[in-house]
C-alpha cells in the first residue's frame, strides 16, 4: 500500500511537472518558389534520359517537334525570405542535346535534410516520335498524362508511377511506391518490379511477349484480354483468377510475396 502511494506521488509530480512547462512555438514553414523554361528543338525519334533526385514529373506529348521543360523550383523552411530564396540556387539543373538525344539532371545539393522541403515540380512536353525514355529518380511521383510508343525505363527509390497508355516495351524497378498501367499494349520482353507497393495494369500482349510482374510486399492487380493467348506462371495468394490453367508457354509471370493476385478478363 505504501508502495502505491509512493508510485501515485511521483506519477502526480511528473504529471504536474509536465504542465508547469512553457509552451513551445514552433514558427511555421513558408515556401520560396522560382519558376523557368526551357525548349529544345530535337531530331525524331526522341531520345529521352530524365535523371531527378527530389521532385513531381509529369509528362505530355504535342506536335511540335520540340522537347520543352517548365521547372519550378520548390524550399520550405522557417527561415526568413530571403535566405529560402537563396536556397533555390541550390538545385543544381543541366540540360544536353546531341542530336535526337536529350538528357535532363537536376540535384539539389543544399543543407535541407527534408525531401518534402527541397522539390522540382517538373512538366515536360515531348514530341509524337519517341524512341525511348528513361528516368532515374530518388523520391517523388511520374505521371505520363498521354499516350506512349516506346520504350520506357524508369529506376526509382520511392516513387509513385501512373502511366496513361503505353505501346511498348516497359522495364519498371521501383523500391517503394505503386505503380498503374491505365491501357496499352505490351510489345516486346518487359518487366515491372517493385519491392513494396502495389501494381496495376490492363494491357494486351503481342504474341509470345514475356512479361513479368513481381512485388515482394504489395498486391498484383492485372486485367487481361478475355482472349488471351499466354500461359501464366503465379506465384503467391490467388484472390482471383478468371483463367483456367492453360497448357502454353508460360509466358507472364506474377508475383507477389506478401499480398494477393487478382487476374481480371475485359
């Protein structure tokens, strides 16, 4: 009893002591900005690298036979305008054309720890003609607004990927972040894996194409055409499979560690 006592005198003298303490303030985060273009005229079919450590990339196609980038230039922190407009000079941005190649890199490379603090919101216009595009990215997100024909190659960290439409090929690695395939059609040897994260996609297939799609922590979600041609090779917790099993090469593959499959007809 005298133990019980003691314990609610020193719980009362923390509790008390907790509410004798001031208030802390914490001076909200403002936002420094700083906005520009650029526009190249290139040779078709486009070439594309986009190599990004922190930032939103989206991306559309027009007529013009141009590759045109609109950078805004993102800081936060709780220091006073002027020093935050200094920091946008710490985004570091290059751009090189040799002939239908074009390659983009930036890279923040100030003192603000924070990736939420430190972004490039970066839209990028690119002709009809494309050959291939490849992107490299630390943390953010890609979207591709419009239809694709070509070969995309996308290396990210953590990102989340949204693809509109592809005709192509497709080779996705991504560590943590979902990935969507609205529509299209896979064309030659492709692959999607991602290591945490959920993936999407509704495609037809050309013939005898081999496709992969593997996540180790995440659900698989594929709609495939009712008349589908390939065997199909899964590996994990089947939620739902509208395919009998076919005596086919097995041409698709899909995998999930710790998550369902659900394979859908449209």
């Amino acid at each position: 009893m005298k133990f019980l006592k003691s314990l609610t005198v020193i719980v009362s003298c923390i509790v008390l002591s907790g509410c004798s303490q001031p208030a802390v303030y914490t001076k909200p985060k403002i936002e420094s900005t700083a906005y520009s273009e650029k526009v190249i005229k290139v040779d078709q079919p486009l070439d594309l690298e986009l190599v990004c450590d922190y930032g939103n990339i989206e991306m559309y196609s027009w007529d013009k036979p141009e590759v045109k980038f609109e950078m805004k230039k993102r800081v936060r922190g709780t220091q006073e305008r002027v020093q935050l407009d200094e920091k946008l000079k710490d985004f570091k941005i290059d751009t090189k054309q040799a002939g239908a190649k074009v390659t983009f890199t930036a890279e923040y490379t100030g003192s603000i720890k924070s990736s939420e603090d430190k972004l490039l919101d970066l839209r990028v216009y690119i002709p009809k003609q494309v050959k291939g595009i490849s992107q490299k990215m630390e943390k953010g997100y890609i979207k591709f607004q419009d239809d694709l024909r070509c070969l995309l190659n996308i290396e990210a960290k953590t990102a989340q990927v949204d693809i509109n439409r592809i005709d192509g090929a497709v080779k996705l690695n991504v560590g943590t972040g979902n990935v969507k395939i609205g529509s299209g059609r896979i064309k030659a040897d492709s692959e999607i894996v991602v290591n945490l994260g959920n993936i999407y996609a509704k495609c037809q297939y050309d013939n005898k194409v081999k496709c992969r799609y593997e996540t180790s922590t995440g659900n698989v979600e594929l709609f495939l055409p009712s008349d589908f041609q390939n065997g199909i090779d899964y590996m994990g917790t089947i939620e739902v499979n509208e395919f009998p099993a076919m005596k086919r090469d097995k041409n698709l593959t899909v995998k999930s560690g710790v998550g369902n499959i659900s394979l859908r007809k449209f």
